[in-house]
C-alpha cells in the first residue's frame, strides 16, 4: 500500500509516463528488484550483452527483475547517437511489435523483465533534456511499482550501459543509509585513450580524498552508474534533476541532508573505457579533452593541496565557533573573520562571495543548539558550494599544479616517493580511497 509521502511524489513530482504507462502491459506480478537504465546512443549488441549478464545476476540468486530501460534522445542529438537509437528501437520492434505509445514490456526470462520506454523516436526530448531525465523516468516508475508492492526491494538502482556489474550487486546490507555508491573501476584495457581516462580518475580519487582529509561531510564518489537509492529517500528529495549531466551529483549533495550515503563494499562495478559526448560534461567529455591535451603535449593537472588545507582550516574553525555559547561563538568567528580579511584578501573574497558570514550569521540567529547551527551550516554549504570554493581558490589563490607535483605534495596522499607511472598512482588512490570508507562514507555528526 502507497504510503502519503509515496502518493505525493507519484502525484506531483513524477514524470507524466508513471500516470501514463497502459495497464495492459503484462506487469501484474511482482519484482524483487528493480533497475533504471538510461540509454543513449547504445547499438543493440551492446544492450544485448548487458541484459544477458544482469539476467545471469538475478538467475542465480532465483529473484526476479524489472528493468526500466529508458532510450532517450532529442531530434537534434549528434547524428551518430540518433541513428544508434533508431537502430535499437527499429531492432527492438522487429523482435515485439506489441509497443503500447512509448512502451514495450519484454519478459526476457522467468527472472527478468524489460520496461522498455522511447523517448528518443516516438517521444523524443527536447534538446536541454538528457541523462537526468532519463534516469529520473526510470526510477520514477520504479517508485510506482513500489507504491503498488510489486517492487519489493526497498532500493532503487541506477546504472549506465557501459557498465559490468559484479555478482554481489543486488546484496545490500542493512543501513540506515539515504543511498550507496558502489565501488568502481574504469576498464582501461584496449582504449585509445587509456592515459586520459587514467589521468580524469585520478582527480575523481583525489577529489574525494581532499574532501575526506578536510573532514568535509560531502566527502563520497558522485557517479550515476554506481548509485542504490533508497525509494524512501529518493521521493523525499523529489528525485533526479532534469540535467544534461552532473544528475548524480546534485541528487546525493540532496541525500546527503536527509542522512549519510553509504559505501557499498562490493567487487566493484567495472566502467568501459570510451570517448563519449553524451553528456556535455563528466567522464566522457574529460576524457576525450585529456587526451587532446596529451596530443598536445599539454601536462594534466589538479587542484592545488592548498585549496584542501585552506578548506579544512576553515571547517574547523567554522565547527568550534558554532559550537561555542553564542557570544563567545559569534566572536571568534568575527576575528577570524577579520584576520583573514588582513592577511589573506583573496581568500576571504572567495568565502564573501559564497555568503559565508551570511550562512553563519544565519546559523546563530535561527538555531540555538549548537549542533543544530552545525547542520544549519552544513545544509547551506554544501557539496555544491564546496566545489565552488574549490574553483574560486583555484582561480584567484592557489593555480593547479602538475598532477605529480599536486600528489607528491597533497597531505592526504602519503607519497613516499614519486611515483612516475599513471596507472600505478591510480592504484595507490583506489587503496586509499576504499581502505578509508567505512560502512558510512562520512561521519553523520554533522547532520
């Protein structure tokens, strides 16, 4: 039975095909779980290979699955990925006619189920539209088979066709977590531009690592493909934006308010190397402009450790003025603030920009307990504010440095020596990373 929240989102929020889906279609039994898979551009041979391995999955366990697979793609996307996806819908009609409008149901198997949806040639989107919508339509209906106990699972997964999923994927522990991000690899084998993919997961690595090091509470992994969400929590926050790109990471900086994400502990999820523009930015587009740099013989470079030590200096501070008693608290963040108005101008334009003192102010004047003026804090500077004060200090403070340079001087890497090669310094980021994730990514006393 829906719950108030559930019949809320479903009636509000949700995108048109969960009101519109036809009751025809043959989904009258129920699911143990349920995957959203936006495509785009994906030949049939491709999609074929991943419904066969994600079959196997549920196959061996004797669960059932539903897959909501939604083709998206506007009138004016790049030729090459509107043809891939005429292609699969015309290959797809040539095996089931039966398309009710924009769906198709195919049972695959006692064990799988495909919810095909085209938004790509009968409805296509529109041209700002993309993989958040996309990902968005999926979980959507997910969250109606949900409302309706014919989706048991109480998480919603989202991956990508590039992905290989390893047997323990539809494991999740018990949590209080608002969603978990998988571990992951990229497979580099075979790719033209292997360095570049190498080099564009360094800085995811070392982006994290920075976070965590600085005890920032935004410190987890944002990628779409490697995502549970909690159906609970992922209607609370009204779902995926309707973004081009960067859905992942604005739907958890969300998620992260209501509790903490969890890491799932898994063999990881193993991502194809390929250039892609799919997405105006993220993996694919990084990759293809890495490798352009490194034909140009261009170094690579990441932001400086002394953005992340600035950061951390800045949430301590931030974290003992609130929790001091107000007068005493509003003080030391005033001479802070005004020491750092002295002696580090640029910096301190980079916090005025971003409303720090306003956010604080706020913090004091609206919350009386101290740790709720640290929530208060936290929720308004988030992981997007974060990621802007990173860029600012980058801009007007601390340049980017040369990734070895960066490393070899980052305090949160631990480099004894140098390291020269890529893929062995990605090695050592992957340990790092995965041996400082617990069964939280960060501590929830922040929240």
């Amino acid at each position: 039975m829906a719950t108030s929240q559930s019949s809320k989102y479903l009636r509000t929020y949700a995108e048109p095909e969960t009101r519109n889906l036809p009751s025809d279609l043959g989904l009258d039994h129920s699911f143990d779980y349920g995957v959203s898979l936006p495509l785009r551009g994906e030949s049939p041979t491709e999609i074929t290979q991943r419904l066969s391995s994600l079959q196997e999955l549920v196959t061996q366990q004797n669960k059932r699955l539903l897959l909501v697979a939604v083709i998206n793609g506007a009138r004016d996307s790049q030729p090459d990925y509107h043809q891939a996806n005429q292609d699969l819908v015309s290959f797809l009609r040539a095996q089931s006619p039966s398309w009710k409008d924009s769906f198709l149901v195919q049972h695959r198997s006692p064990h799988m189920t495909v919810l095909w949806v085209d938004r790509a040639i009968h409805q296509p989107f529109q041209s700002k539209q993309g993989v958040g919508l996309a990902r968005k339509i999926g979980c959507d209906l997910l969250c109606r088979f949900h409302s309706e106990n014919k989706l048991l699972s109480p998480w919603l997964f989202t991956t990508d066709a590039d992905a290989t999923l390893p047997p323990d994927y539809f494991e999740m522990p018990e949590a209080l977590a608002t969603a978990f991000h998988f571990s992951y690899r990229h497979d580099h084998s075979g790719f033209e531009g292997s360095e570049a993919l190498i080099l564009y997961e360094i800085h995811l690595r070392y982006y994290f690592l920075g976070l965590l090091w600085a005890r920032s509470p935004y410190a987890y992994p944002t990628i779409g493909s490697c995502l549970a969400i909690r159906v609970e929590s992922y209607e609370k926050v009204r779902g995926f934006q309707d973004r081009q790109a960067g859905e992942d990471f604005h739907l958890l900086n969300k998620l992260r308010k209501l509790g903490p994400i969890g890491y799932r502990k898994s063999l990881p999820i193993t991502l194809r190397g390929r250039f892609s523009q799919r997405v105006p930015f993220g993996t694919g587009q990084s990759t293809i402009e890495i490798h352009n740099q490194l034909l140009h013989q261009i170094p690579y470079t990441l932001y400086s450790p002394a953005s992340f030590s600035f950061l951390k200096s800045l949430l301590s501070q931030i974290t003992d003025s609130l929790l001091q008693d107000t007068d005493l608290g509003r003080k030391q963040f005033k001479d802070y603030w005004n020491d750092l108005a002295a002696s580090q101008p640029n910096l301190f334009s980079c916090l005025k920009d971003l409303q720090v003192p306003e956010i604080i102010d706020a913090a004091f004047l609206t919350r009386t307990k101290p740790a709720q003026r640290l929530r208060h804090f936290h929720t308004s500077f988030d992981a997007l504010k974060t990621l802007r004060l990173v860029h600012l200090i980058e801009e007007r403070c601390f340049p980017r440095l040369v990734w070895k340079e960066a490393l070899q001087k980052a305090p949160f890497f631990g480099l004894d020596e140098m390291i020269h090669e890529p893929i062995k310094t990605l090695e050592r980021l992957q340990y790092l990373e995965e041996t400082a994730l617990g069964g939280s990514l960060v501590e929830d006393s922040y929240f």
